[in-house]
C-alpha cells in the first residue's frame, strides 16, 4: 500500500511540471489563433459616432496645421451658412457639422469623417457663385454622410504580420494615419466620387440652387488645370471631368432637378479672393513645383479679407483636443511610421501636385461660428431664382 502511495506521489509530481508547460503552450498557441491581421481587426472594426467624430476633429488639426486657416468670421459663416442649408437635405442632417475655409491659394477640398468639411481660399476664389460652393460643399458632405473614407480604410489591402492583441486606439489611430493620408492624396475610388457628384448636386437641388453648379465648377476646374501633365489638387484621382460633367447633365435631366438658383450676387458680396494661376501658386517648403524645385515661385495675389466680426471668431490656440487620437502615429506593433503609412511617399514620388503641395498660412486656429436657426432660415430665404 505504501509502496502504490509512493508512486503515486512521484507520478503527480512529475506529471505537475509537464501539465503546465503544456498550459502555457496551449496558451500561446490560443492567443496565435486569435491574432488577427492589421487587415481584419480594421475590417472588422465597428466605429462608433464619437470615434468617428475624433478621428475626423485630428484630421482637421493637421489640415489646418498644413495650411492655416483664413482669420475672417465673416468668411466662415458665409461658408458655414451654406454649408449647413445643404447638409439639412442630407441623410445626417443633425451630425455637428463644421467648415472651415484654409489659408492657401492652393484649389482643394477635404472632408475629414464626423462633420469637417474643409474648402480652400483658392477654391472660393475660383468658385463663381453659390450654387458651385453649394455643389462642391455637397460632394464632401457626401464623402462624410456615406462614410467614404472610413470604408476605404477598412478595404485597403495592408501588408504585415498577425498582431496580438492590439489595442483598439492604437488600431484606431492607424486608421486615422491612413485616412489623413487619402485626403491629401484625394484617394477615392470611382465608385465614391460618382456618389457624391449624383448625392451632392441632389441634396443642394433639394433646398433650391441650381444643380449644374457643380459641373461648371468641374469644368473651370479642368481649364485651368489644362496645361499639367498630372491631376492637381482637389478631385485629384477622380475620374475625367467630361465624363463627369456629362454624367451630371443626364442626372438632371432623368432626375429632373430643377432649381435655379444660383445667387451670385451674394457670393460675390462675400467672397473677394482673386484666383492665382495654378503656374504661380507658391509651393509649401520642400515641396515639389511644377519645375521640381521647392519653395515658392510666385507671390499669391489675392485680396484683403474683410474685418473679423470678433463675436464670432478667436485667434486663440484651439484647446486642447479631447480626442482619444493624438497626433503622433502608432506605436511600432503595428508597423506604422508617425509620418508615412506606406500611403504617403515624398512628394517627388507622389508627383508634381501644386494645389496639395501649395504654401499655407502660419494660423492653424479655428474660427468659431455661430448660427442661430433664424439666421438659418432667413438665409434659406435669399436661395431664389
């Protein structure tokens, strides 16, 4: 008996140390199974409103940041007016939307995810009336209401290894990498642009201005542009302005989108700025020009914005953001650069881009707007024929 009990004894001890290295192997070989790509655990990823919200207000502190921001309250709201008479008629009419006007001569338009929509001083100085700033205001309150730069994010093919265990902000903030990264490159696909050509001249159709606003646009936009070898700018890699202009023209008509207001009078009573030659505009330090040299090739030439109305504006530093998404990149587990997600190269391998790569102004602060829905509505009132 004393002998059965002895041995017992020995086998459970031999067999405790065997059990938990084979413990810990299963666990490893546990946590190997649930790794999961960079690719699948950004796919798979549901991003709330709030996140949404954050990672766009990060994507405009650095838009800003790059290009600064136009110091006129009276410009803004003018912006922001239109902006937000459109917005209504779209699918997130009660999302907290912002616009805000940057500080280049460079002709672009950027919508960050969760209601920034940003427009240039070069591309209200190109823009001829309200109905254009309506059209192209509804092509990136498009890009935002369908979601169009988080969806590309999620379907991007990315290289790398199964990561154990990421942390969801670390993800998250990968994420806000790459996305800054298809804004400045104005990487949407086909299919993306065609929805907020069709969804954007729809919605500013619907609260009364003139549909064609956006093709006109399209089509100044494409003779000033005639004499680069390479797409500048805004709507960048979209597809060719003819086939869009003519795609806009037939939805007007089968869709019978008739309004007419183009309210060119007030633009013009708001917006002064003149537009400068793609040729001159002056390229940001160390950015490519259109010869391959860096720095500025010509003086902008635009004129003295109006008086800011101090009690809509501030020149104060923004506070500082609550967002969860900093401004740095991801750490090293997943493999990001804080300055290059693999989607941004130099801008000599990006190509000559004078309206990305346009010289910006030194404030990068926001100015506050205020609209009262009586200001709204009565605005509403001006949109005639």
């Amino acid at each position: 008996m004393r002998r059965v009990l002895f041995i017992s004894v020995l086998m459970f001890a031999v067999a405790a140390p065997a059990a938990a290295q084979l413990g810990k192997l299963g666990q490893a070989v546990g946590k190997l199974s649930k790794a999961k790509s960079l690719a699948d655990q950004i796919k798979d990823l549901v991003i709330t409103e709030q996140e949404e919200k954050d990672m766009g207000a990060a994507i405009s502190t650095r838009l800003r940041q790059k290009y600064g921001v136009v110091q006129d309250a009276a410009v803004h709201k003018y912006v922001s007016l239109v902006g937000r008479v459109v917005a209504s008629s779209s699918t997130r009419p009660n999302l907290t939307w912002t616009f805000i006007v940057l500080d280049t001569d460079g002709v672009n338009a950027f919508a960050a995810p969760g209601g920034f929509v940003h427009i240039t001083r070069g591309a209200l100085a190109l823009i001829a009336d309200e109905a254009e700033l309506a059209g192209v205001l509804g092509h990136e309150i498009t890009h935002i209401t369908a979601k169009h730069t988080i969806n590309a994010i999620k379907n991007k093919k990315l290289s790398g290894a199964a990561v154990e265990a990421a942390t969801r902000s670390n993800v998250l903030e990968f994420m806000l990498d790459a996305a800054y990264a298809n804004l400045l490159e104005n990487q949407y696909d086909r299919d993306d642009e065609n929805e907020s050509d069709q969804v954007g001249i729809r919605i500013a159709n619907k609260v009364g201005y003139a549909p064609a606003g956006l093709g006109a646009f399209f089509t100044r936009l494409s003779d000033r542009n005639k004499d680069l070898k390479e797409p500048s700018g805004v709507f960048a890699s979209h597809p060719e302005t003819k086939d869009r202009v003519s795609k806009l023209a037939k939805q007007i008509t089968s869709e019978k989108l008739n309004a007419t207001a183009t309210v060119a009078a007030r633009y013009k009573a708001t917006i002064s700025y003149k537009p400068v030659a793609v040729t001159v505009v002056a390229g940001a330090a160390g950015a490519s020009s259109l010869t391959g040299s860096t720095g500025s090739t010509a003086t902008p030439t635009t004129t003295t914005a109006k008086p800011a109305d101090t009690s809509t504006t501030s020149t104060a530093k923004p506070p500082a953001s609550s967002s969860k998404f900093g401004l740095g990149g991801v750490t090293s587990k997943l493999g990001a650069d804080k300055t290059n997600t693999g989607t941004v190269a130099s801008a000599g391998s990006r190509g000559v881009n004078p309206d990305r790569d346009a010289k910006g102004g030194s404030n990068p602060a926001r100015v506050t707007v205020t609209l009262t829905p009586a200001e709204i509505a009565a605005f509403r009132k001006g949109i005639s024929g």
